[in-house]
C-alpha cells in the first residue's frame, strides 16, 4: 500500500506551495491542505482548535493500515510538530522542512518585529516588498495576496509560545530534518535533532529557506528516501537508531 505523505505548508502561502509533488512522488498518496487563515480556510482564524481541527481532517484520510508520513515547512513545520506533541498520531514518520530555529533564540525577535512592521507597513505594501524579493530568488509561480498576512501575528505566536525542541521530547513518531543549506532556520537543527531522540537530518544544497518552492526535485528525492524507509521496514525507520549529524 502507498503511504499518504501529508504536505503543510509554511507562512503566507497556500496548499499550493507543493504543487505538482505528487507528480514527484508517484510512490505515494499525496495530500495537501491549508492551515487555518489561509487558502480554503482563510476565513478560520489560527486558533489551536482550528489547527487541530485542520490536521485532524487530513490525517482522516488514512485508510485503514496505510502509512502516514507527516511533511511541514517553516510554519507548517513547527505546527506538524506541535500537533504531532498534542495528539500523539499514528505516524511512519514526521518530516520538518525548515523548522528547527528554536524560537527562544534571539533570531526570533526578528519575527516578532516583522509582526510590528507590518501593522506600520501595510499588507498591501509589505506583500508588494516581499513578492519581489521571492521572485529575486527564483520562485515566480506563487505570488500570495495580502490578505494570508492576516493570520502571520496569531500562528507565529503559537510558534513563539511552545514550538521549541523539548515539544519533541518523548514523541514516538521518527522523526526526519531537511534543511536548505543557507536557511536561517536550521541554526538549531541539533537541538531538535537531540530532542526528538536522534532524528536523521538531511541538507540540500544551495538551497535556502524557500526550498521547497526553489528545489522541489531536490526535497522530493529526500522524500523518496523517507518514503522508501517506510516501505522496507513497515514503518519502522532503522534510522531511528542513527545519532545526528
């Protein structure tokens, strides 16, 4: 049976941030869906209830003994991880994309002064600033409107208040860290390496924070991998034992 890799994605964008992945990994069922305050559900605010709510509809897909491998970007990555801490699923695996800066760190009042930026800024303005500087790093196809910087102060701040390592602390699930080589959010990959037990970490090279978006044939093939893991040891990773690197 093919497993059901679940795609989450990460701030100020939509579902459609891993768009054509399932063509890239044709191994597995893929799904995709928004978070509360974007997309199809933009009208939610990101609320813990509403974020539950959101994983707890995706992971209903399952069919009965087949496989989950839960993928989360950025902010999609550390919601994976926090829903994973809060309901203890039933996973193959847990996958986190560029989501390993703790953020008790000072880098995140960098994302807190973003947040009173923006209330100056403008959405409008700030969205027109930051389009251009994506499209500047090669990422043309996803141009998100203002209105997915509605829900940025709410989800952060969950993210500041309790996404740091110890939130791994006693999962179960393996867990798997794919970081871009110059992304700013890996500085503490360690630390959630450690946390979660010894969890596998894998770099892409060149790539940045954008990764998934800039190097989608380079994330599948680490995917692949994980999802080859979970075929030739029914779910049981032997890289659970392996120690970070």
């Amino acid at each position: 049976m093919k497993p059901l890799v679940i795609l989450v994605h990460g701030t100020r964008i939509t579902k459609e941030e891993w768009a054509g992945y399932d063509e890239l990994l044709p191994q597995a069922e893929v799904h995709a869906f928004d978070l509360p305050g974007h997309g199809d559900r933009q009208e939610l605010r990101c609320t813990r209830t509403h974020i539950l709510d959101a994983f707890d509809a995706a992971l209903a897909r399952r069919r009965p003994g087949q496989p989950v491998i839960l993928v989360g970007h950025s902010l999609g990555g550390y919601f994976s991880m926090w829903y994973v801490a809060r309901r203890r699923p039933d996973l193959a695996a847990l996958v986190l994309v560029g989501a390993t800066a703790d953020p008790a760190r000072p880098l995140a009042a960098v994302y807190r002064g973003f947040a009173k930026l923006l209330d100056w800024v403008g959405a409008e303005r700030m969205t027109r600033f930051v389009n251009r500087v994506v499209r500047l790093v090669g990422v043309k196809e996803v141009q998100p409107g203002p209105e997915l910087y509605e829900a940025l102060g709410e989800a952060w701040q969950l993210v500041f208040d309790e996404c740091g390592p110890e939130r791994l602390h006693g999962v179960e699930t393996p867990v798997w860290i794919i970081n871009g080589q110059w992304d700013q959010m890996r500085l503490d990959a360690r630390a959630y390496a450690e946390a979660a037990g010894g969890a596998q970490q894998m770099i892409v090279p060149g790539a940045t924070h954008l990764l998934p978006l800039t190097h989608p044939e380079q994330l599948a093939e680490r995917l692949r991998t994980i999802c080859a893991s979970v075929a030739g040891s029914s779910g049981v990773f032997a890289a659970r034992e392996t120690k970070s690197a």
